[in-house]
C-alpha cells in the first residue's frame, strides 16, 4: 500500500505573515489503527503518529475523543443535546464540565460555502434562542468561520481577521495511485493549534461526512 503520510520535501511552507514561521502539513487518514474501530489517524511531516481517534462502534455514543500518539485525551468532542440544529461542544481532555469550545452548522441558503462557526463558550447564553452557550455568528465571541467543501476536502477555517489559520485539502496521487477522500491534508499555521485544528477536521465530518458517524 502506498505510504498515506507527506514526503518531508513537501511539508513546510512560509506562513502568509512573512515572518519565517513555518506552517506544519500533516496527512489526516479516516481510518483507525484498532479493529473494530472508526477513527482517524494523523500523521506529522516525518511520517510519525501524532493524533488518533478510536471510538468502537458499540460505544461512546455522541462522544468522541482526540487523542496524542500515547493515548493521552486532547479534547472531547460531545454533540449537544436538546438544541436546535447541529450544536457540539468542546471540552479539554476528558472533562464533562466547562466546555472550551461550542461549534454549529452554519445553514443559510444565502451563504452556501459557509461550513460552520466555532465559538468560546459563553455559559451565560445557556438556555437562551436553544442553542446553549452558542453565540450567533455576529458575537465577537466566535472565534474561527470554516467555508468551502468538506465533501469534497477543501476547505478553510479563518479566523476574525478572516486570516487563514487552517486548510484541508486533497492529498496528491503518488506514482498514479490516488488517496480517494479517506487520505487527505491538513495545513496548520502557527496561529492555530494543531489539535484545535484537527478536532475542527472531527466536527466537519460528523457534520458534513458520511453517514455511518463515528458517534450515532
């Protein structure tokens, strides 16, 4: 089988600010690396596992955890229960209180290549409009808007200068193998954390991704 992570060539790019820092290209492949698993795992530049997500099938429903090479939890991403349209929260490590993170799906037929909008919680919108500590996409709490295609991974999360701090796209065919849509990359730039930007990867593809989820 063909190698799935980057040649080490092709990995650093300059960061658009011209200052020299370095964007890492990592290769993001929708497989776990357990049986009986649906997962992801992460490659860094140098061919190493970085990330992974193993949820079993049978459990951990409506929770799913990223985690380091060692199995260390990053964050935990849990979709949120009895709110109006695809609300998820973002939780550090495994902690089940005080989330870091809220993300919705944007649906707005006037602003289709608009994914989703990823905001800091704020506990004191709990309860109000249905949405529970989600600030509408005008707060200056919302920190990151993702536009393009996951389907089809091409897509940008900019930040509220509408700079790009993170891309996904498709990986380049090697000696005329393609990846197909199960391999693909994962620009990170400096601005971002490299985990943050993956666990947006895990809630574009419970938002936008097939349907057999990782949690159902």
């Amino acid at each position: 089988m063909t190698k799935v992570y980057p040649n080490t060539t092709t990995l650093v790019t300059s960061s658009p600010d011209g200052k020299g820092n370095a964007a890492a290209i990592l290769t993001v492949w929708k497989k776990s690396l357990l049986f009986s698993c649906n997962g992801f795992t992460v490659f860094d530049s140098k061919g190493d596992l970085i990330f992974r997500v193993d949820n079993y099938m049978a459990s951990n429903k409506g929770e799913i955890v990223l985690m380091d090479a060692a199995g260390k939890p990053l964050y935990t991403i849990r979709r949120k229960r009895l709110s109006f349209g695809d609300n998820w929260l973002v939780y550090d490590g495994e902690t089940a209180a005080n989330p870091r993170f809220a993300a919705r799906k944007h649906v707005n037929i006037l602003n289709t290549k608009c994914l989703a909008h990823v905001s800091n919680y704020n506990k004191a919108n709990e309860g109000t409009g249905g949405s529970g500590g989600y600030s509408s996409p005008n707060s200056k709490n919302v920190m990151y808007e993702i536009e393009g295609s996951y389907t089809q991974r091409c897509c940008a999360v900019l930040d509220k200068s509408r700079r790009r701090v993170a891309e996904i796209k498709q990986k380049e065919a090697v000696g005329g193998v393609g990846f197909g849509v199960d391999v693909f990359r994962l620009i990170v730039q400096p601005e971002i954390d490299a985990a943050l930007a993956m666990t947006l990867v895990i809630l574009l593809d419970q938002m936008f991704g097939s349907s057999r989820r990782l949690s159902t």
